[in-house]
C-alpha cells in the first residue's frame, strides 16, 4: 500500500511517547525531591528502566498507533493512551508489591503518571490538529476512485468532500457506459485497471448495487499485484462479512476486506505467544510453591498428587486435564458427579483451601504449553455433562470454537458448579468471551483472578 509519509507516524509516536514517558518520570523526581542526580542512582535507576521497558512491551504487543483514517480522532486516539497507561500502572504496581519495594515514592509514581498523560495528551491532540489541517491543504492525501456509477457512489464522494481534514481524494468513476452515464465517467471497467497504475490509486470503492460479481472479482483479484485497497459499498445496514471490518462514514456502512483479512490469525498468534511467555513464567518462577503444594497434598491424604480428567477442547477434541488432587480417592466410583461445593465431603481439607484459592488449578498450566488449553478462556467439561448442557442450552457449542482456558469470567463471577442447571447458569457468562475476546479483556481477566485467589473467595 502506498502510505508516502504515513509510515512515519508509528516511529513519531513511540519517539514522542518515550519523551513524554522520560520527562514526566525525571520532571516528578524534580517536583518530588528537588534535585535531578539521584534518578540516575539506585534504586530510581533500575526503576527509570522498568518504565521504559513495560512501556516497550506494550507497545509491541498492542501496536496503538495503527489508526484507520476515519477513527483518527481525539476519543480514539485518548482512550488508547488511557488504555495502554492502565496496564503500564498495573504492571509497575505488581512489581512494586512483588519486590516490596516500600523506598519509591508514592507521591513521585502519582505525579509522573499525571505529567505522562498531560503530555501525551497535549503532543496527541496538537499532532491531530496539524494533521487535518495539514490533510486538507492536500498533502499526505489517499487517491481512490469509485467502480460503479450510481447515487450510492455520489454518497462517498460527497462524504469526503465535506471532510477533507481526511486527506481521500477522488479521482473518478468507472462504469460501463451509458447514455446516462456517459459524461460522468472518467473510464470504463477495462480501463480501470491501467488507470489505477498511471495515477497510484491508493484506493477502489466498489458499489455491489452497480456491478456484477465478474466485475468484482476482476478487481479484487487484481488489488495485490495493482497495491491498492477495496472496499465495499453497500445500501443497507447491518451487512457483515467473516474478515470484514465495518466503517462507517455518517450513515454509510463502508467494508473493507484489505487490511483485517487476518485479524483473527493475529489474535490467536498473539493469544498463543501470551499463553506461552506466561505459562512458563508461573511454572519458572512458582516452581517452589508448586513443588510446596505437591508435597502437602501428597502427606495430607492417601492417593496420588496429580488428578487427571478427560475434557473436551475446542473442537470436540477430548484430552487429558491436570489438577492437583483435591479429592479423596475414588471419589467417583459411582460415576460421574458434580462438586457439591466447599461442603462436599468428598473434598479434602487441604483440598478445599486450594479450590478457595484456585491452586489445585496450577498445573494446568502444562495443558497450556502443550495447547489443550490456554490462559483464558472458557472452562472445559466433561462429554457426560456436556450432552445434558446442550438440551438445556444449545448455544453451549458455540464455547467449542474457542480453547477452553484456566480461568474464565464464569469461573470468576460463578465459580464451579453443582449441577447441570448451575452450570447453564455459569454459562451465561462464558458466553460473552467469545465475543469479546481481546488481549485487554484477557488481562481484566487473569486480574480479577488473582484478586478472588488472594481473597480466597473461590466457589
């Protein structure tokens, strides 16, 4: 895609956030403690780095400054630097509590987080307005034309001619002529494709309304070898396509297939690379507590340390689940049987604290590594419950299509379940993820897991 200058804003942003980062930290050790030397010295020094590199870490794993024109706006561009700021607090305070690190000032973390966002805010708001004004004198501008000729095409050029802060300029119908249309076209579908190469159009705007499948397809097909986008115009709302995403422009719905076709393989790349890096840091660095926890469940009852179940995965692929055993042995000689809760008298002593405190889940982390299962996402059951499940509500399929997880927002909300009838309830909530799955929402996530384990208020 040709972006002239526009490839230059990413490596601008992340510049102008550094700054921005490094100011407010050194200008609040200032305001603080009335003198510069000691931020460069133990322990602030370490400190200073940690900020940089959280902030390095977000901004590879979000990508934030990738903006569509039309979101390239004071709300978006605000509520992502809010965003990213959260987690960036949230990691830093999780630091400051696991090293107890009582010596760094409140009151300095407070005022550097507020020069940050002031700064951040200034720098974004300033570079929106330079940028539109700069976009509507014709610079840094998008060429497009539109293939098919009608009222629904006059929208879009309409559209952007009272916008021209967007930087899209028109350059022209085509169609297959008619007397009609004749002098309003610039060209005809067989010439669209030479004309788009002379004048590097960025951009075709297809009007289904007007065309026919064979015209689409010509230039669809035609969109990587030429380097351009294609975007579709619909007359009616609410049209979805799998991999499309949805602009709108007033009361337009605009499609665009070129930049998110694989937006869902990112999301499970990026979900995976997670599961991984997390998985093997809560069995590096838990390796202690979890070697701990074998060996009191081992002393405290007669049995093995490890229970392993079968569950069904995404799919409908069964496979093995680790827990630690928090359960007398042959607890289920009968068969099949829900927990009866924290009163369940087949549960343990010890194994009703570690289903308070969600430690008999710890080695499920092995089925993440191995991908049965991931970090987040909906807890996975047993066929035998699942068949029952489905009769009551059959939207409980659509949970197969996503890896079940270690922890999920029924887990959360509703915890585990004694019967069937609970767990339709529990599976109002999963419900939700499917839809909402995002990095961000898994890290709301795994926090309000670690806040119910440390309250020990697991069900």
């Amino acid at each position: 895609m040709r972006h002239r200058y526009s490839i230059l804003f990413f490596p601008l942003h992340v510049i102008v956030d550094f700054i921005s980062l490094n100011t407010a930290f050194v200008g609040a050790f200032w305001l603080k403690f009335q003198e510069i030397d000691g931020v460069a010295r133990a322990p602030y020094a370490s400190f200073w780095l940690l900020f940089n590199v959280v902030w390095l870490i977000e901004i590879l794993l979000f990508r934030p400054y990738t903006f569509p024109r039309q979101l390239f706006k004071a709300d978006h561009l605000l509520k992502k630097m809010l965003v990213l700021t959260a987690i960036h607090i949230a990691v830093i305070s999780m630091y400051w509590v696991a090293i107890r690190g009582y010596y760094y000032s409140r009151e300095h973390m407070l005022i550097s987080y507020t020069l940050f966002l002031g700064l951040g805010a200034i720098f974004r708001l300033g570079g929106l307005v330079f940028l539109r004004e700069y976009r509507s004198r014709g610079y840094n501008n998008r060429r497009y034309v539109i293939a098919g000729y009608g009222k629904l095409a006059a929208s879009i050029s309409s559209f952007y001619e009272a916008h021209p802060e967007m930087g899209f300029r028109f350059r022209g119908y085509f169609d297959e002529p008619t007397t009609e249309n004749k002098g309003e076209l610039t060209g005809s579908y067989a010439d669209l494709s030479d004309y788009i190469q002379k004048e590097s159009i960025d951009c075709v705007y297809c009007c289904l309304t007007y065309m026919s499948n064979e015209q689409l397809k010509a230039i669809v097909d035609h969109a990587e070898v030429g380097n351009y986008q294609v975007k579709l115009l619909v007359d009616f709302r609410g049209f979805l396509a799998r991999g499309a995403s949805v602009e709108y422009h007033d009361f337009l719905p605009v499609l665009n297939l070129s930049p998110d076709l694989l937006a869902e393989l990112r999301i499970s790349v990026l979900k995976r690379s997670f599961d991984i890096l997390f998985s093997l840091t809560a069995l590096g660095l838990g390796m202690p507590v979890f070697l701990l926890l074998a060996a009191i469940t081992r002393l405290t009852s007669k049995g093995p340390t490890f229970y392993a179940q079968e569950r069904i995965g995404k799919g409908g692929r069964p496979f093995k689940i680790y827990k630690f055993r928090s359960m007398y042995v042959n607890a289920e000689k009968s068969g099949p049987v829900l927990s009866g809760g924290l009163l369940d008298n087949r549960i343990t002593p010890w194994g009703r604290f570690m289903r308070q405190t969600r430690l008999d889940e710890i080695p499920q982390f092995y089925n993440v590594l191995i991908g049965d299962m991931s970090v987040v996402g909906p807890r996975p059951e047993r066929q035998f419950f699942i068949d029952q499940i489905v009769q009551i509500a059959p939207e409980y399929r659509s949970l197969l299509e996503v890896k079940p997880g270690i922890t999920s927002i029924g887990q959360i909300k509703y915890g585990y379940a004694a019967s069937v009838e609970e767990m339709v309830q529990r599976l109002r909530y999963d419900l939700l993820y499917p839809k909402r799955r995002s990095f961000v929402f898994d890290m709301w996530i795994i926090a309000q897991t670690l806040r119910v384990m440390a309250q020990g208020r697991g069900k």
